[in-house]
C-alpha cells in the first residue's frame, strides 16, 4: 500500500513569533491529512456521526520532531493506516517539507478510537473503514 499524501502550506497562524511552526500545530497537519485521506475514499466523518453514529479520537501520540518548517513552506503530510484491533487504527504520519528535494521535519505514530457518538465508549469500526485499512501482517 502506498502512502497517502496531503500537501499544505504554513500560514503565520501556524508560527511562533520567529516564524518556525509551534510545535503543537503540526498535529493539527497531521489530522488535517488524516481527515483528507478519509474523505479521499469517499468517507465524511459528519455522515459517520449521524449514521451508524461514531466518531474518532485521538488516543495515543508520538512524534519525533527532525527539523522545523518555517512560514510560507509547502509541506507534504503523509497518512499510512493500518488496523490496529477492532476499534483502533494507527496511523504511521510524516511530515516532508516540499521544494527542491523533499526534507522530513517530523515522523509520528497516531493511534485513533473509533467511539460510539452518544455513549463515547468504544465501537468496533464500521466497515466501510475496515476494508480501506491493510491487516498487519498480511
């Protein structure tokens, strides 16, 4: 399976006062592509909400930040799914600064829940989920 990628650019919005992207603002680039590669297969997390009536949350993090992006870079973000049990999906993430050659700014691991949208407990992913994710190991 190859990696879906997502491209952004880094506004001032983004940046601390030196125009280097604040650290917490690349996990907003991380969900943005995440959110991207889902809507890509033809899948709205509103529609999800409504009906079978689940949403996701962000369980666990780790990230290794390599080098910073700076204001007006173009960044590519990368999403690599793999089912990780009956109600979790971990994401390999990436972070590439696009240009001349691409130079990776950070690499991340994000576990994400799937939860029923009333009782916020977990709910096994739906299918139409489960058949875009490869199974580990196969």
């Amino acid at each position: 399976m190859t990696a879906f990628t997502w491209q952004s650019r880094v506004y001032w919005e983004d940046t601390d006062a030196g125009g280097i992207v604040y650290y917490a603002n690349y996990l907003k680039f991380l969900e943005r592509a995440r959110s991207e590669w889902l809507r890509s297969r033809g899948v709205s997390q509103s529609a999800l909400a409504l009906d079978p009536g689940i949403l996701f949350s962000v369980v666990a993090v780790e990230a290794q930040y390599q080098r910073p992006a700076r204001l007006d870079d173009v960044l590519l973000i990368s999403c690599e799914p793999v089912r990780d049990g009956g109600a979790t999906v971990a994401f390999g993430q990436r972070i590439w600064r696009d240009g001349g050659h691409r130079e990776q700014l950070l690499q991340a691991r994000v576990r994400i829940a799937c939860l029923d949208a009333r009782s916020l407990k977990p709910r096994r992913l739906p299918e139409v989920i489960l058949r875009e994710l490869p199974v580990p190991g196969a």
